[in-house]
C-alpha cells in the first residue's frame, strides 16, 4: 500500500479509490496541503478538458453512462442533461444530474455556464418531484470542489430529504466546506466572474 504522503493532491494524477482515502476527513488531517491544492489553477480554461469534436472523453466514466455503455439507468436523458442515482448514495434520494456533453469540473467554469448549472438544478427538483419528495426545503444541492471529486466530469448532487443524511454523508456534502459548494454558492460565484470569450 502506497503512503499517503506519495500520492499527488493533484485529482487527475490519483485514482478514484486513492481520493477516497484523501477525502475522508477523519484520516486526511494536513488542512494546509488540501486547501493548497484546492486553491490551485486547473488548465481547462474554456471548462471541456481532453474531449474529442462530440463532447465525449473515452475514459470518463459520466460519458460513458450518459452515453449508455455502462447498463446505468438514466432516469431523465435529453440533448443537454442526464440524471442517475449516485452508486453510493448519502441520503434516500441522491441522484446527480451531469451534462449530457463532457464539461470540466466546477472550478473550470465561467459567467456564461451560469445557464447550464441552472437547468441542472431545475432537473434535480424535477426528479425529486417526480420521486413523491415535496418538501424542496429540506434538500442538498451542491458540487464537490476540485481536487474533491473523483470524476471531472461536471455533476450536481441533489440529495433528499437533507435530514435523513448518514453522519459521514452531512461530513461530506458539508455546507460551509472547502470541499463541497452548494449551487446557489456556485452561480454566485459565477456571476462574479468576467465573461470568457
């Protein structure tokens, strides 16, 4: 078993297992060494890292379900948005609604994604509603922030009801964390963006 200390922060150089192990605040305890790495620059400035000509990155795993090649269910599949249930789900109803075209993480977005993020929200409450959860008050929406997520594909959490999350899943969709952003946090921060060209 590798050290800790040998793995690179750096979540595109890291396996998905590996990130598990980085996440976990309970074993990671250098603050200082996370939050470096979240405060440093992703190179993917127009938000579509390594894609070809369709929008498709052949070892993203989100590709490769929206593009219906790994036996998901896709609860809702459009020109611009699909949505399934998380594998590891952190409360009842926990779905994740991506863009049906590979785009980047949340860190490589710009203003003119304020749009999309949007529409991934109005899909999440859909999907709730459609699934019988009324109460919208008692609901998560949010994006885990780079080096945070382990598919750098762009994908919401919408998980319901809130209060009903596990003890490590309120630790981990954290609201007030350096790892996860809530939407409205996100288009915020968007919106306080200059327009890329």
């Amino acid at each position: 078993m590798r050290s800790l200390l040998s793995i690179p922060i750096d979540s595109r150089s890291v396996s998905p297992c590996e990130l598990d192990v980085l996440w976990d605040p309970l074993v990671r305890s250098d603050r200082s060494t996370t939050m470096a790495a979240v405060e440093a620059p992703l190179p993917s400035p127009a938000g579509v890292s390594k894609t070809s000509s369709e929008g498709y990155e052949k070892k993203c795993i989100f590709c490769k379900i929206v593009n219906h090649e790994m036996g998901t269910e896709l609860l809702h599949c459009d020109e611009d948005l699909s949505c399934f249930r998380d594998i590891k789900p952190g409360a009842p109803h926990h779905y994740l609604v991506v863009p049906t075209k590979h785009v980047g993480n949340c860190k490589s977005l710009g203003k003119e994604h304020v749009p999309l993020v949007e529409r991934m929200v109005e899909t999440g409450k859909e999907m709730l509603q459609k699934n019988n959860v009324t109460d919208l008050r008692d609901v998560r929406f949010g994006f885990h922030w780079p080096p945070f997520c382990s598919v750098t594909h762009l994908h919401l959490h919408v998980l319901a009801p809130a209060s009903q999350m596990s003890l490590m899943s309120r630790l981990f969709y954290r609201l007030h964390s350096y790892w996860f952003i809530t939407a409205d946090q996100l288009i915020e921060l968007l919106n306080s963006k200059e327009e890329t060209k």
